[in-house]
C-alpha cells in the first residue's frame, strides 16, 4: 500500500492497526510520523501514549499525554488523557472535559 508522506489520516489509521496487531513500536513509530505531520492531531498524542504505554515507556506516554489539554482543551481525549496522567501519577490541571469514551483510529 502506497501512502501519501503528508496524509496524516491515513499514517494514524495505520498506527491503529499496528497496535491492535500488538506491534506497538510500529504502532508508535507511525503516530509520532502522524504528528510530524501534523502536530494539531490530538488522537495521535493519546494513541501514541497508549503505545507507549504498552512499551513500558511511562516518561515517554506522560509526555504525549499532557500535550492533549493544549491541543484539545475540554473534549473527551483532554479527559481521556487527565485519568491515563492520573494513572501514571501526574494529574494536568487543563484538563477539564467530558467523560472518556472509546477512541483510536
């Protein structure tokens, strides 16, 4: 499959498959890849945090989680990323949003 290189849609949807493959370092690579291409995709911050997570990289999935409330302030993804922050023992006061629900791809 031939993607393009600035199709940041298509390299997150990729990702996704990587990771529900359990191939989380592929999975990761691809959603840093969506963020170089597009650094506003707030799915891609909390979908690499998961598959960073899985990696045993807590540091690393911290990172990409508190760059949610910046990006995405008060939607679900900010409160997706509060309780994963919460979790791995750093709360992030921007995140004030509705519940989490189910995301990826």
């Amino acid at each position: 499959m031939k993607l393009r290189p600035d199709f940041a849609l298509a390299a997150n949807n990729l990702g996704f498959v990587y990771y529900k493959q359990e191939k989380y370092a592929e999975a990761a690579r691809w959603f840093e890849h969506t963020i170089k291409i597009d650094p506003s995709r707030a799915l891609a911050y909390s979908n690499l945090g998961d598959a960073l997570l899985k990696l045993s990289r807590q540091a690393d999935a911290r990172r990409a989680y508190q760059r949610i409330p910046k990006i995405a302030p008060g939607t679900r993804l900010a409160a997706y990323a509060a309780e994963k922050l919460r979790e791995l023992g750093t709360g992030s006061p921007d995140a004030k949003a509705a519940p989490p629900t189910g995301k990826k791809g």
